[in-house]
C-alpha cells in the first residue's frame, strides 16, 4: 500500500496521468486508463478544455472529487506519518 506522504506528492499536483491514477488507486495500467478516461469525459461535460499533449492528463481536482479521495485526510495522514517517522517508527499507519 502507497505511503500517505507519496500520495500526497502525488495529488500536490495541478495535473494527474495514467501512471499517477495507477500508483494512487493501486490499478493495473489498463484499469488507470479506463479511470483516466471516464474523468475526461466529465471534465468535457463540465464544459472544460484539457490541455493537448502527448501525455494525456485530467485535472488533479477532478480526479479527486471521482475517486472519493479527500484532500484534506490525505494531508493530515501525512503529517501523523512524517511526525511517527520522526519518533523512529515506520510511519505505517
């Protein structure tokens, strides 16, 4: 299982990839991508752009909101396993 602290590395982005959907919901890469792509059909639906690259990317927010993943729990996990981490554990929660 992911470290909250990587995963908060992670969502601190504006931007989120195939291969950041796979290390946060632990997913094979095919899985990520369904993910990915069932996000962009919402951002367009919200009547949004996504940027045009070679790598396709959904916004960080977005992403968020779909996966059920709150921000703020994530930051506090952080904390709890960085200050464990200084205390000499394993910061494993």
């Amino acid at each position: 299982m992911m470290e909250y602290q990587n995963m908060y590395n992670i969502i601190s982005k504006p931007w989120l990839d195939t291969n950041d959907i796979k290390k946060i919901c632990g997913c094979s890469t095919s899985s990520a991508l369904l993910i990915r792509q069932e996000i962009e059909e919402k951002v367009l639906e919200m009547g949004k752009h996504l940027p045009i690259s070679n790598r396709k990317v959904v916004p960080t927010e977005v992403a968020l909101n779909y996966l059920g993943i709150d921000i703020n729990y994530v930051y506090n996990m952080t904390l709890k396993e960085l200050e464990l981490k200084k205390l000499g554990g394993t910061g494993e929660c």
